[in-house]
C-alpha cells in the first residue's frame, strides 16, 4: 500500500473536489447540514449606510438583525446563571457574501441587448447577507406514537427527521418574519455554498499556503502552479487560472459603547472596501438579563483585582481611573436592560488575493489577526451549516457590536426597471429611472436633475431620452439654451427635431384654446395668457381682463377654434368693445412669437406631437430670457420681447403635456428655471395634472433655490444631484431633497483638483479626465429615489455616446467638422 503524504492537505486533487458542509437545500430556507444539524436561513434586507439621507437612516438599516438578536435571546432557558442557562442559547450563523462580476441586464427588459453591449464589460458585485440558526428538535409531536416512530426514523437513517423540527421551524420563521427577513432563494444559497469560487461550482481543486488558500479553475493548472513551486505562488506565471483568499480572524475590538452613529462602529465598511469576499460571523445569544447578573458577580472580583495590582505598585493611578470608567459605562449600559450578548462570536473574514501583512486591513475598533497554518478549517467553519471551528480568537459582545457594524450595507437605488442611469459608486450596483413608476404608485410626479453648468446633466439628459425612445415612450425635450445642439443624439436615437421657427410662422399651433380640451381650462388659460404678455403695456390689462375672458367664453361656447378667432366672434356680436381686442391683434401682428400662442383662423391644428422623441430647439427665432436673478413680480414691467419669450415657453410646456397626455409620455425641460419665472404658479398645476394625465416631467436646473422658493417641494418625488461649486446652491438643493447628510454638502461643492494644479479630486461630483483624452470617472449624481433612499451614481455612457452627447463647444465644432468631411467625401 502506498504511503500517505506527510500533509494530505497539500494534495492536489485530479478531480475537483466538492467541498461543503451542507446537503441539498429543502424548502422556506430549511437546509440540513452533513453532522445531522438543520439550519433555518433567511435572507436579510440590505440598505445603504455611508450614503443614507440622515444619520438615523443609516442605523436604521441594522435595526432587523437587532431584532433578529433580541428575540432569539428570548428562547434560552429560564435561569439566572449563565451556567444554568448557557446549553439553550441559540447558534447563530451571519454569513455577508460579496462577490464579483459583470453587469447583466434584466433579460425582460426591452433594451437588455443595447445594455449588455454599452455596460456588459462593466464590474459589478453580487453581496448577499444569509442569517442562520441552527434548530431544535423535540422527539415527536407529544404522543407515544409519534415519540416511537421519532426514534425509530432516528436509529433508522440518522439524524432526526424532518417532522422534529415542525415546531421550532414555526417559532424560528416567525422571529424572522417580524425581523423583515425574507426566504432565500436557490441562488443565494447555492452562492452561500459557493462564494470563493464565484458562486460558480462549489467543488474546486485547492493549495492551501499557510496564510492564504489558492483555488483553481481546472486541476490541471492546479498541477501545473505545483510543478512550478508547490510552496511559492509568487514563481507561477499570471497564465495559470486561479484566485487566493486570505483568511482573517477578528483578534479584538475597541469599540466599548461607541454610538451607532459613529463611523467607528461600522467597522464592516472598511473591510468590504479592502476587498472582502465573505464575512463569516458566528454566536450564541444571551438575554441581556443573564450577562448583567454576570456582571454584578464579576465586577465585586474585578475592582478587587484592581486594587490588589495598586496596591502591588502594578497598576498607577491613571490606568486605574481608566479601568474604572470602562467598568462603569459596561454597568450603566446594562443597568435598565442592556442589549443581548453575542457569546464566543468567532469573525472570520476572506479577503480577495494574497494578502503579506493582514494587519493593514484592520478597520478602526478592531484588529485583525492572520490565521497562519489554519486557512482550510478557516474556509470550512466560513461554510453554511459547519460544524468546523478554527478560530480560538472568540468574543462576548453586545449583539450592537455587529447589528449596526454595517453588516446589510449594500447601496441599492432607483427603480427595478427603465433607463440605465448608471452604476452606484459604492459597491457597483445598476440603477434604473422609469418613466412609469411615479404614476403606477400613485406618488409626486416630478423629478428635478439639479447641477452647474458642465457637471453633466445635459449628457444625463440625452443618455435617459435614448433608453425611454427605445422603451418606446413617447418624449418632448425643450432646450432653448444657447450654443445647444442636442440634434445628433436625436437623430441617432430616430427622433425628430421642429424649431420655433415652424411654431411662429403658423397660426397659434400653441393656442390655449387648441391645447386644453377642458373648456374652462382653455379659458382661464388664454385670459392668463394675454395678462402676463399685456399688449396694452400698461395697466389697462387688469381693467379689461373680465371683458377678455368673457369674450373667449363666449366665442368658444359658439364655436370658436382659437383665441384670437373667439376675440373676433365676440367682437363682431358686440359683446366686447373693438378698442380692447384691437391692441391684441397689433401685438400679433409685431410679434410673430406671440402669434405662435394666438390663433386666429379655425382650421389650424394644435401642437401634435408624433410617437418617439421630438426636440424643440429655439432655431432662428430669437428668445430673449430675463436675467436669472430677475424677481418674478418685476415680468410684468420687462420688455415686450421677454414677456412674448415666457408665454410662448409656458404654452410650449402645456401644448407638449397635452401632446403626451394618457401615452406614458415624458417632457424633458432643460434650464427649468425658464419656466419658474415664466409662471411659477403653472408648475403647481403641472404637478396636480400630471399625475391624472400620466405624463413624467423631468426638470433639469442649474439653481435649485428656485422651485424651493416658489414651494414646489411637494410635487418632487425624485431627485439627481450633480456638481454645485454655489455653496448656497447647493444647500438649496439639499433642503429641497430632504437630505441630510453633511458628507454630500462637501462631495456637492467639491472641485475636480486638489488646489492649484492638483491631482484629481476623487470627492469631486465632476467627471474626471484620465489624461490621455479619456474619462478616469464618469460624473457622480446623488440619486434620491422613490423609496426615500439616497446613493451616489456614476454616470458614465460609452465612449461612442460620449462624444455624440458632447455639448461642449469643442465638441459640436468637432461633429460639425465631421459632417462636413464627409459631405466633401460624397461629392
């Protein structure tokens, strides 16, 4: 018979091998172990910590395991002891899994091939957190009969049978439910028992080194790494296919009873930022009541010891004073209650690589430890259901201690489907805007992007208006800004761009009367209308405004198409005097802006827009904008040109709802703050009727201290924050979200570089130029979404769109260099 291996663990199999320490799943999370053990499993909700709205958001994400804690305390036995009660606490298994891979788009979507192709090459990570605890059995259901067969099924196969654990499965599945704990699914598990090889097959051939384990993807490489330098990975060739996983324990902590709030206690943040592939922690639970009658016998014990080490010259005062104050704030933590203990919590995490000095990775309020010649029993107890325990470096901790250490963190935003905005910073998970979701839900219509200048909303724009026109949503952008060309883009997406050129010389495609198919909304529409333009020029519009509004009811009760047309009717029956109507008619005729809001002739059709996305650009036609700062109560007294520019922007915003009403459509209005002087009270009732007509508006502002003060924070119910170097802007912009959180004031106004000629600023919300003409980091937009949960998105299209969405003048002197070469190329 051949001799054994001196260290069969060194063996390098030639088939893989399978290892667990579970059997197959069953059903509702019951999964039994290989040593007879049943576990049940639930999967835990996962929340964003670093980037909550407040800082009680950010604790309020580990309030399930703590509870999960508490009420697993409440089922150990009665007794007061620890020695007494100790057999009954309940094992517990979280098991927090972060594993890399690629992004794969939802297969149901619509555009899911245009997403694999612009984002499939983009890293993403699969992180789950599983809770486990293992069951108790009791022998039949408290008959004889079923005691017997209990024990026959028993001695028969092993173990006991399923029917055992009815009972405590019933009570465990409850605990877990009130926890909001959910039953995981095939996948997860399979991901609990597979992690360090992706979530790919758990069976890989291994080399285990003493302070890391390497993991193959065939056995032959495996053969080959060990013909290399069997002890020495640094000698293999990069060409070999495999991944290490260096296993930590959790030696101490420092954390006493630091608050939640305290960055500190999320010592998981760090870990998972050093490349932590899966955070393995296991614990009894204590009810808060034994741990403080162990206390009080421990503490009469403990300050004699420490009086006896004063007295022996071993301990000077202030060491003692120190000691005191530590025992103290255990006694008052404990005094009215106090949280359940976690007993002999073993930590054991696995970092991603080969990792020389582990030390370097230990977060604030704890110190890692190397678990040098114990890698594989390290990998074994990290497994669902193991039976193995490596790790002597084991705990008694408040159940605080982990509950809110940012275990569940994961950012997760936006809505499960629609456009991809992009990826949240954090931990690379895609986030999706529908145009739908605020309607279905029945909640605020409005979503506002809010940025400066060059931060990157107008290429957000463009990118969420190409997904929505594949979706096959109808769509309006309005973008009069100056030296704007967003024309390529349509294009590309197949859309169609009209001009206000169009609009002026036709007659009044933008009527209140063609636009409102509701009488009385026609009418308060156009008198509003010829108030805010006031051909009069003076204060004759206020005398005359009973008299105007009269006559348009009038006309449009007898027939009238127009505004200008029911004017005429009512003039001609001599139910207004011609000297009120005739200087409405003049300013039609010298303003032919005007004349794109005012009919006249009844046969005109009103703005109709066609299926797909329509862009409506100023053209040639001059809009002249009052200045940014303007008080809106001084419009009334700005020149003509100004007055006829709002009313044909606030007409175009009503005739595009109108156009889009009951499609599901989408109205994208770039520079807002056009609107909110035009008529401020108009985007309230844009954010009433919206709702009604199913459209989406989506308002893009460089001052977001603009629909703040006009009150319009109850009809937003989304939000993208970008770059705001204005403090005060972007403090606006904070209020108006509700978003409390220090961090994103200073992320908000922070500038590209470190000061003069500095490196990049990766706390910067601007996009980040790599150096050789490419991007380093896509612009970073704080997404707050409909379920009031807030993350940083990076923004960030394919090269291809980026240079087709480029507003810069640079990049609409480069497309239009482009065109004309190959014009001169066709000729």
């Amino acid at each position: 018979m051949a001799k054994k291996p001196a260290n069969s663990a060194l063996t390098i199999p030639i088939l893989p091998q399978f290892e667990t320490r579970a059997r197959r799943p069953l059903f509702d999370g019951l999964w039994p172990g290989i040593d007879g053990s049943m576990w049940l499993w639930r999967s835990v909700p996962m929340g964003s910590v670093p980037d909550a709205r407040t800082e009680e958001g950010a604790v309020a994400v580990g309030h399930g395991l703590a509870n999960a804690y508490e009420a697993l305390a409440a089922f150990a036995g009665s007794g007061a002891h620890r020695s007494q009660v100790k057999s009954t606490y309940r094992d517990t298994h979280a098991l927090l899994l972060n594993v890399p891979t690629t992004f794969k788009a939802n297969p149901k979507s619509p555009i899911a091939d245009e997403l694999n192709r612009e984002y499939g090459d983009r890293p993403t990570i699969q992180r789950v957190l599983l809770f486990g605890v293992r069951l108790k059995a009791t022998t039949g259901n408290g008959t004889l009969k079923s005691a017997v067969d209990s024990v026959w099924e028993t001695l028969r196969y092993g173990g006991s049978p399923l029917s055992d654990y009815e009972k405590d499965h019933r009570d465990m599945a409850m605990v877990f439910s009130r926890a909001g704990f959910s039953v995981p699914s095939l996948q997860e598990l399979h991901l609990a028992d597979s992690w360090w090889n992706y979530g790919l097959a758990k069976g890989v051939p291994v080399l285990l080194h003493d302070e890391h384990i390497h993991f193959f993807h065939s056995a032959a490489e495996a053969r080959a790494a060990v013909d290399i330098n069997r002890l020495d990975c640094r000698d293999w060739p990069e060409a070999i296919g495999e991944h290490a996983i260096s296993f930590a324990a959790v030696e101490s902590f420092d954390l006493d009873f630091t608050p939640a709030t305290d960055t500190k206690a999320r010592w998981v943040i760090p870990l998972l930022e050093n490349g932590a592939r899966g955070i393995s922690i296991r614990a009894k639970v204590e009810p808060s009541k034994v741990t403080r009658n162990e206390l009080r016998g421990q503490q009469r014990r403990y300050r004699a010891d420490l009086s006896e080490l004063q007295a022996q010259g071993k301990m000077d005062r202030a060491e003692l004073e120190e000691r005191e104050t530590q025992l103290t704030s255990i006694e008052r933590a404990y005094a009215n209650g106090g949280p359940a203990t976690l007993m002999d919590t073993s930590v054991i995490v696995g970092f991603s690589g080969v990792i020389d000095d582990i030390d370097k990775f230990s977060p604030p309020g704890a110190e890692l430890s190397p678990m040098l010649n114990r890698q594989g029993t390290a990998w074994h107890e990290t497994m669902a259901n193991s039976a193995v325990r490596a790790n002597p470096l084991q705990h008694d901790l408040p159940q605080t201690t982990i509950s809110y250490s940012a275990l569940p963190t994961l950012t997760r935003i936006g809505d499960a489907d629609g456009a991809m905005i992009g990826m949240t910073e954090d931990d690379r998970q895609p986030a999706y805007l529908s145009p739908v979701a605020a309607a279905d839900e029945d909640t605020l219509p409005f979503l506002y992007v809010l940025a400066a200048t060059r931060a990157g909303k107008t290429m957000l724009l463009q990118n969420i208006a190409h997904q929505f026109n594949r979706l096959l949503h109808p769509q309006v952008i309005i973008d009069f800004k100056k030296n704007s060309d967003l024309s390529d883009m349509v294009r590309y997406s197949g859309g169609q761009t009209i001009s206000l050129d169009d609009m002026v010389s036709a007659d009044g495609p933008l009527d209140p009367v063609r636009i409102f198919p509701d009488r009385a909304d026609a009418i308060a529409k156009a008198t509003s209308m010829i108030h805010r333009v006031n051909p009069y020029h003076d204060s004759r519009v206020d005398a005359y405004a009973n008299d105007i509004s009269f006559a348009i009811s009038w006309g449009i009760e007898n027939g009238a198409k127009a505004t200008g047309q029911a004017l005429m009717m009512a003039a001609k029956a001599g139910l207004i005097e011609q000297k009120i109507i005739d200087p409405i008619f003049k300013h039609a005729q010298v303003y032919p802006m005007f004349r794109a809001t005012f009919g006249i002739e009844p046969h005109t059709q009103a703005l109709n827009l066609a299926d797909g996305l329509t862009l409506v650009r100023s053209g040639a036609t001059q809009v002249e904008l009052p200045p940014m700062g303007m008080d809106p109560a001084d419009l009334p007294r700005a020149e003509p040109a100004v007055r006829n520019s709002l009313n044909v922007i606030r007409m175009l915003v009503w005739g595009s709802l109108a156009s889009l009403s009951s499609r599901r459509g989408v109205l994208h209005f770039d520079e807002s703050w056009m609107l909110e002087k035009a008529s401020p009270s108009d985007l309230d009732e844009v954010g009433r009727l919206c709702g009604q007509w199913g459209v989406f508006p989506i308002f893009y502002n460089q001052r977001p201290s603009g629909p703040l003060k006009i009150g319009l924070k109850g009809y937003i119910s989304r939000f993208l924050i970008g770059h705001i170097k204005d403090e005060e802007e972007a403090s606006a912009a904070l209020q108006l979200a509700n978003i409390d959180n220090p961090r994103a004031l200073e992320r908000i106004t922070a500038e590209r570089y470190h000061g003069d000629g500095g490196g990049l600023n990766w706390d910067s919300l601007q996009h980040l130029p790599d150096g050789n003409g490419g991007v380093a980091r896509g612009s970073v937009f704080y997404y707050a979404d409909l379920r009031n949960r807030l993350a940083t998105v990076e923004h960030r299209p394919s090269d291809e769109f980026l240079r087709l969405g480029d507003q810069s003048p640079e990049g609409i002197s480069r497309r239009q260099r482009e065109k004309e070469e190959t014009l001169l190329a066709l000729r």
